[in-house]
C-alpha cells in the first residue's frame, strides 16, 4: 500500500483525496474524502481573471487540506486543477499561493489529461460486471466544462466542451448580478443551444453513438440522483452506482428550472453552493442522455479524484 494525496481544483469545488493504494490489486481505501465549494471560477467567464475573494476561498481551503494531510501522513500529493485556472489571465497568483500552502505546484491540466483522469477513476471498479455493457461514455460534468470520454478499458476518445453548471448559470441566468429565479423558457433555450452545439463539437471526435453504458460523475450527477431517490440527507453510499432512468432525469430537472432558490435550497440532500447551479447542470446531464439515447445514467462517486490517486500511486 501506498498512503497518496489528491486533489482536484474545479472551477466550483475543491476536493481532497487521502487514500491508501495498492497497484497490484486495484484497491483504493479511502482515509478522508471532502469536498469544500469555493466557487473559483465566479465571474472568469466574463473578466477572464480570477476574483480575489474566490481566490481567498480557496486558499483557505487548501490550508484546512494541508493539516489533514499532515495528520495522515500521506508520502505524495498531486494537486491537480481544471477549468477556471486554465482560462484565466492571472493564473500565476493561484499558482504561487497553493505552492506556499502546500508545498506543490498546481497542475493546469489539459481537458484531455482531465478526461483520462475521469474515466480511470469511474471505470476501474467496473471492471468484470457483465450487467454494463462496454464501450463506455464517461460524463463528466463540472463547473466550467464537461468532458465525454469513449472507451472500453482505456480511454479510446475524449473531449472537453465548455458547458460547465456555472459556467452555463454566469452566462446565461445572471441578470446585474442576480441569478433569474426561476429561469425564463428563452433562457433555459439559449442553455439547451450551448449545449447542442457542444455536444456537436465533441461528436466529431468523440462516438457518443457508441456507448452502451452512460457514467455520470461529479456533483450536479450525484445531487440529482440524491433527488431521485428523495434522499433525507446527501449519502455518498446510496448514490455510487445508483442507476437513474431518463424519464427520471427529466422530470427532476424540468422540477429544478421551474422552482425557486428557496424551493431548491429546501431540497435535503442539496448542497447550499450548488443551489444557483444546479439546473444548469441537470439540464446538461439530460441533453447528454437525449443525444446519445441512454435510458439510464450509472452515478459513481468515483471520478477524476479517484483518477489523480491512482497516477501518484
């Protein structure tokens, strides 16, 4: 075994891994997993800067993970960060604060290296069940992208498109500085058209066609099917490899654009930083699964953290 670190810094959340890895058996055991929202990429797509207070957040984060990777004694950390970072201007800020806090150097990755990432942490407990049908399609939807990945034991072909919950909520549902609560038909169309364009974009390289099996990853999959199975509180143990029917996913989402802040805040299994969010990104779970005719999505809680803690073992 090997005792690592991960973490993974979104344009939404920041998340810690500590786990104990053994290569040989493709065993993981989880010490500590936690997930803070800092809301790093707030406002990136129209500045194309990061925000100070969104930095703050999130060096305060970094420094509530240091001590609990200290208390576990972890040998290696790979800091691995996503979208926002990628975009923004003052990228070096971010850079040279997480490297005084942790003592490593944030890895800006590419949307690729993020799909290979994704697919390895979701699939690689998959291994051998006869009721999932390979090829796979990984979707992997974040704050500021969503990356599609293709394949059966290894990543045949991926994408990043930038049709992230937050990402689609800044550019679409904020009016001076106010989220529209609910949203308009014509906002939630203006959505629906990034998104098809989008996904059009990524079926040129990608064979969304292909898949047999849908995976779905990250919060705006997980809360949705915590939602679905009407969940008193958010549990992690429910939700892996929970399966949703479509018809399930569009009723909860057309449930979350039509509802209120306070109507979905009221939601118990819902995270108070995903409130604003997260019809934007059911919307983008339920265009995916039109598109590519899965009559189910497979939730894991496994994804690219899962992914970064295997590449440092």
């Amino acid at each position: 075994m090997t005792r690592v670190a991960a973490i993974d810094c979104g344009t939404n959340s920041i998340r810690l891994l500590v786990a104990d890895a053994d290569p040989a058996t493709g065993e993981l055991v989880d010490l500590d997993r936690r997930m803070t929202i800092v809301r790093l990429g707030q406002g990136v797509d129209r500045t194309g800067r990061l925000a100070p207070e969104a930095l703050e957040r999130t060096f305060a984060a970094c420094r509530e993970y240091a001590a609990v990777i200290k208390e576990h004694g972890a040998e290696h950390l790979r800091f691995v960060a996503t979208s926002a970072s990628r975009d923004a201007e003052n990228r070096d800020e971010f850079v040279r604060g997480v490297l005084d806090i942790l003592g490593v150097e944030p890895e800006v990755i590419t949307g690729d290296q993020e799909a290979e990432f994704s697919f390895t942490g979701a699939t690689k407990e998959l291994t051998g069940r006869d009721d999932l049908a390979k090829p796979y399609l990984v979707v992997d939807i974040g704050g500021g992208s969503t990356e599609l990945v293709v394949g059966e034991d290894h990543v045949r072909a991926a994408r990043s498109v930038d049709i992230g919950c937050v990402r689609m909520t800044e550019r679409h549902l904020v009016h001076d500085g106010t989220v529209t609560d609910p949203p308009t038909p014509a906002q939630i169309d203006a959505i629906r058209a990034d998104i098809e364009a989008a996904l059009d974009l990524a079926a040129r390289t990608v064979p969304l066609e292909e898949a047999r099996t849908l995976v779905g990853l990250a919060g705006s999959v997980t809360t949705v099917s915590a939602i679905a199975q009407d969940l008193p509180e958010y549990d992690s143990a429910a939700i892996h490899h929970s399966r949703i029917s479509r018809d399930r996913v569009r009723e909860i989402t057309e449930r979350l654009l039509s509802s209120t802040h306070a109507e979905r805040a009221a939601i118990p299994s819902m995270h108070p930083g995903r409130v604003d969010v997260i019809g934007a990104g059911a919307l983008v779970l339920l265009a995916i699964m039109e598109r590519v005719g899965a009559d189910e999505v497979v939730v894991s809680e496994h994804d690219i953290l899962d992914g970064i803690a295997w590449s440092v073992a």
